[in-house]
C-alpha cells in the first residue's frame, strides 16, 4: 500500500523496507507480466516517477496469450494493457518476439537483447564430464531439459521418436513436472512400447545438469513457443548441435550449420529426428562446435551487459 500523508505518498510494508535499504532507484526494471507483483511494481513506479523497463519475456506470444485466455483477456483489461504503456521501454530476446509485440499497439519503443549465456571450459574434446568419467560410448543419447510441460510440444517428440525408433539411441526427457504433465507423457511412452528407450531423470541442476549436457549426443526442444529458449544457448554452449522447433527463435541454427529447425508439428519433428539420429559421431561435434563458437560470439555476458547498460543510459536521457 501507498497511502498519502501530508500531500505525499508513503511507503510501508516490504516496499518501505526495500526503499530504505537501496534508495531511490533511477530505473526499475521488471521482468514479466501478469503476477500481482508486477502490477504493483508498475503502479509503485508511477506514483514514483521512476522509468520502468519491463522485460516480457514471451508472455505476450500467441500460444502464451491462448493458454489460460480467458484470466489473461480479464487482465488485460483491468490493469495489464495499462501496465505495459506506462513503462519507458519493452524488452525482449529475439526479433520475433518484438514482432509480435508491437502488433498490440501500445506506443512504447522496443529494444531487443539476447539473453547472455556462460560458456563453460569443456577442452578441444567432449570426451569426458566434470567427473572425469568416461562418457558412455556405444549408445547414443537425445536430450530433452527444461519444463515437463504442454508448451514444450514433449507429446509430439514422443510420438516422433515411436515413428523413428533410431536404432542404438535413448531419449532423455528431465526436467521438473509441471500440471502433471509427466504423467501423461510416461502414458504415452508405455503405450508406444517406448519404457526401454525413453527415461526421465527428474529436475537436474548443477554438476549433474552439465553431466546431462556432456552425455549427450543431439539436443532436443520440441517447443510450440519460445520467447528466447535460453536451453537451447546453453545445450550449443556446451558443444551440442540442437534440434528444435519453429516455435524457438534459433534461425541460427541453420544458418550456422550447428542444427536443425523444423515445423512444429509430429511429422516435422520426425524428419529432423531422422536427419539428426543419421549422423555419425564426428558430423556431430563439428556442428556442436560451431555451435559452441555461435554462443560466444553473440550471447557472452560482457556483450549482453554492455547493451543494457546503453539502454539504462538512453531512458534515463529521456
């Protein structure tokens, strides 16, 4: 709450506490939309006179705007349209996504920035992980991180993967379930004769998360919508060629030779996974080392850095 006293607006409760230990901000910026945070984040931003950058974050991509339509068109219309046309600036991560968000209208500039990725010192060889121990040889390994959820299009690949089979390969589904999504999906890969191929390690992080990037031979990301797919940075930056979806913003990936990028649907994905599964292990790491290469030269943190410091600059300008 905000109330007035003497003419003057007051802070109290975690923002009072927030403002005393850092001050008065000169720029805010937001990530996100629709939670009630960021909707008070915007009116304390206002009633402050602060400039507030917000990051959408793919909130506002058709397939995003769809899922749970009904809450979003309500608030949208209470305080969200608002919202977004009182900040300084939108950002997003990919061209496509500031496509899409201009199309809404709203008269505020949009500054695009990739989000940055480290790049982690893997040697001239994908030999071996952290541990030192030797990766699994023989056996070929797709892997699939990120969210068990419906927008990571995760039915679609199983259905591909029973129409392909590749002989010598295992897919590796891990990530946290999200709706019981995981359920469903474990349905579907027992009842496409799939148990023995198909596992799902559960969240990953840290040590083992690289352990999964280093095991592996593809990675896949079967999305139906991605504002920047920051998995698909990092599965690259870790030597990985990545096969992924129109639905991802990775145009790079052909333009690099480092993947594959394929329509959204079973039958596309089925063609890269064909495509991808055909290559030996060599063909593999060249294109995961361009990749890799991809990564530093466009997604580094001092680069990324560097534009938001610009962007700082320019809105405070203003």
């Amino acid at each position: 709450m905000l109330p007035r006293e003497s003419g003057v607006r007051r802070l109290t409760g975690p923002l009072a506490q927030a403002w005393a230990a850092f001050g008065k901000s000169e720029i805010l910026h937001d990530n996100g939309l629709w939670l009630p945070h960021n909707h008070r984040l915007a009116t304390f931003a206002a009633r402050q006179g602060i400039p507030r950058v917000v990051s959408t974050r793919g909130m506002l991509e058709p397939w995003a705007m769809q899922h749970k339509r009904w809450k979003k068109t309500i608030a949208w219309r209470l305080y969200q349209r608002r919202d977004l046309i009182r900040a300084v600036c939108h950002h997003v991560t990919a061209d496509a996504e500031g496509a899409n968000l201009l199309r809404f209208g709203l008269g505020v500039p949009v500054r695009m920035i990739p989000n940055g990725v480290d790049v982690p010192p893997l040697g001239a060889e994908r030999s071996a992980d952290p541990r030192g121990n030797a990766v699994r040889k023989g056996q070929r390994i797709a892997l699939f991180l990120g969210r068990i959820y419906p927008v990571k299009g995760l039915p679609m690949l199983v259905e591909a993967w029973a129409r392909v089979r590749p002989q010598g390969w295992e897919l590796r589904i891990a990530g946290p379930d999200e709706a019981g999504h995981r359920a469903q999906l474990e349905n579907a890969v027992s009842a496409a004769g799939l148990d023995g191929v198909v596992s799902f390690p559960g969240p990953l992080a840290g040590q083992d998360k690289m352990s999964a990037f280093l095991d592996a031979d593809v990675f896949v990301l079967p999305t139906h919508s991605e504002s920047f797919g920051m998995v698909v940075a990092e599965a690259l930056a870790h030597g990985l060629p990545v096969l992924t979806t129109t639905g991802a913003p990775w145009p790079m990936l052909l333009e690099r030779d480092c993947g594959w990028r394929v329509d959204t649907t079973v039958d596309g994905i089925e063609a890269g996974l064909r495509r991808a599964t055909s290559c030996d292990g060599e063909v593999l790491q060249a294109m995961g080392a361009r990749g890799r290469q991809l990564v530093a030269e466009r997604f580094g943190w001092e680069h990324v850095a560097k534009e938001f410091l610009h962007l700082y600059g320019k809105m405070l300008a203003r």
